[in-house]
C-alpha cells in the first residue's frame, strides 16, 4: 500500500521522489548556511565548470554533475544560497551574527555561520521553499528561469517573515540616487535593529551591493565584456551555462577579499542564452549574430542587476540577490521574444509548454 502511494506523482514527481527532494533541500539549505551564502555559490561555479566540461568531453553526456549537483539540492542556489542568506538574516535579527560587516550584518552573506542548530534549521527550511518554487516553476513551464526566481522570491519571504522592511528607509534624492554613499552620510543615530555591532551613525544611509561596482558606464561596459564572452564560450562549447559557471567560480576571490572583482554571471548566462536563442541553438547559423545579441544581453542583464540593487538593497537590511532577480527577468524577456515569434527559440528557458 504504502509502495502504491509513493508512485502517485505531485507536480509530475512521485512521492517518494520528493520526499527525497524534501530531505536533500533541507540538507542543502543547511549546508548553505553553515559554509556561508557567496561561498556555497562560488562552490555552485565549480561544480557547474566540471559539469560542463565532463559533458564536453562526452564522459557526462546527461549532464548529471550539472543538473543534480550544480544545480540540484547540493549547490544549487535556489537552496544553499537561498538557505544561505535566509540563515544570515535569521541570525542577525537574533543578534547571533557577529560578522562585524560593513553593512547590516543580515547581508553579510560571506560569512559562515557554522554548527548552532537554529541557524541550520533556518537554512535547511529555506532551501525547502527554494525547491518548491523551483519545482512549480518547473512543473507549470513558467517563462524564467527557475531557479533564479526562486531566490528571487525566497528573498522576498524571508524580509516578511522575519520582519524586515521590503524597500528599507531611503535616503538622499531618490531611490536610485546613491551619491549619500559617495558622500559616506550616515544614518539618524540610534540602535540598528537586527544589528548588535552597529549604532545608526555607525551605518550608511544608502549601501550599494557593489561598492566597486554601481556606476552606470562601469556596469553597462563590464556588462558588454562578459557578454561577449559568454556569446563566445556557447559558440565554441555548445554549453549554455559555462559562462555562468566561470563568473560564479571567480567570485571565490571576492569571498576571499581580493578588492574590485567583478560580479558577472547575471550578464554570462543571459548572454549564452540569447546569443543561442536567436539563431534557435544552431552555432552555424550565425556566429556574429549571437556575438552581437550576447553583447546586447550581457549589458542588459548587468543594468537589470544594477536597477534592483538600488530599488531592493541599498536602502534594505538583508541581501536580495540582484542577479538572481536580473536572470530572472532577462531569461523572461528571452521567452517572451520567443513567445512572440521574435527568436526562433528559447535556449534551455521554459516558454509556457509552447
């Protein structure tokens, strides 16, 4: 009976699948929050490098290492990042950070939490939410990518459950006017909720996500470079998400605290996949037209990012991922171009089952 039942599918899974889907996001998620959010990311990177390139080489041709390790419930950012980040503002909140951050401690998000239990838990929770999204986006074909949406929206959730505010208090002009930073105006003095190691004139009035990284032309031209290289990488290699695993394995050295390192891989993977989209992931129908297209979206996607940060972390007291937010939505406007009959394909983007 109890054999019968595990075979009944749920959002086209059956039941004992998902039960282990359960278990392993928890697991996951937890995982996340005990190594830190950037570093279980940077480890995503790695693994999405050796998956690509096993599957290059014809020795992974499923693409396992990619798609259940990379991208599944050990490394996969809608769980161990997610868990990650959930994890740091949870412990922030509690005042059991301790990360002595420049900024509100609930963004410190290279910043591992180790062993306490409530922290785990947290992090586990979280990568459970991060896999149901997932799983649902999956199962519905929803035009985006599935598993940047759901970091997106399980930042979301954790500033409402935990009591953040959504925008957070906004200083200067405006909420895209970041020149309170340039100035290093602080904030009205008194105590930081969630944060025990600063005082209000100890704080920022406006905290970009990138201190070396939110000018506009900065953004638009680092944008430009790494999408032509991911354009280039999908060209050469077929693989669409190799690019993103390069940017994500570089931010090792950010975690690490080598100053100015860029942050890419929301301009590489919507790069490959328009450059591959609009020729429908045929190479040989135009290596200069993906060039060109790559280029467009690498700089689109970089400006995606640098509009959410201003809107949702700057002003904010926890880390709302803006690439995850600027894959989600240039990876919705590559299917709606496809929907449209603009593209001749989508790539790997779920385009409403059409």
């Amino acid at each position: 009976m109890i054999g019968a039942v595990l075979q009944v599918p749920v959002l086209g899974i059956e039941y004992s699948t998902l039960l282990i889907l359960f278990i392993a996001a928890f697991a996951g998620g937890a995982f996340g929050a005990a190594l830190g959010a950037l570093p279980a990311f940077c480890f995503t990177g790695f693994m999405v490098i050796a998956g690509e390139a096993a599957a290059f080489a014809q020795a992974d041709l499923a693409g396992n290492i990619t798609g259940l390790v990379a991208f599944g419930p050990v490394f996969g950012p809608h769980i161990s990042f997610a868990g990650g980040a959930a994890a740091a503002a949870y412990a922030a909140r509690e005042n059991e950070m301790g990360a002595n951050f420049d900024y509100h401690n609930a963004k410190a998000i290279t910043y591992a939490l180790g062993t306490k239990p409530s922290h785990l838990v947290v992090g586990g929770l979280f990568g459970i939410v991060g896999m149901l999204i997932t799983q649902f986006s999956v199962a519905l074909s929803l035009p985006w990518d599935p598993i940047a949406v759901s970091v997106t929206l399980g930042a979301l959730l954790h500033r409402v459950v935990l009591g953040y505010s959504i925008i957070g208090v906004v200083a200067g002009d405006g909420i895209f006017d970041m020149t309170p930073f340039e100035r290093g105006e602080k904030r009205a003095e008194g105590s930081v909720p969630g944060d025990e190691d600063k005082t209000g004139k100890d704080r920022l009035a406006v905290e970009p996500w990138l201190p070396h990284q939110y000018k506009w032309s900065g953004v638009a031209l680092i944008g430009f470079i790494a999408g032509v290289l991911g354009g280039y990488i999908w060209l050469q290699t077929g693989s669409y998400f190799l690019g993103f695993g390069i940017s994500a394995a570089s931010l090792t050295f950010l975690n690490l605290g080598v100053e100015k390192i860029p942050v890419t891989h929301h301009m590489s993977l919507p790069a490959s996949t328009a450059g591959a989209a609009v020729v429908a992931s045929d190479p040989s129908a135009g290596g200069v037209l993906v060039i060109v297209v790559a280029a467009v979206f690498g700089v689109y996607g970089a400006l995606l990012g640098e509009v959410w940060q201003r809107i949702f972390y700057a002003h904010a007291d926890t880390h709302w991922d803006p690439p995850a937010a600027a894959i989600t939505l240039a990876t919705l406007t590559i299917a709606l171009l496809y929907i449209l009959g603009v593209f001749p394909g989508s790539a790997w983007v779920p385009a409403l089952g059409i």
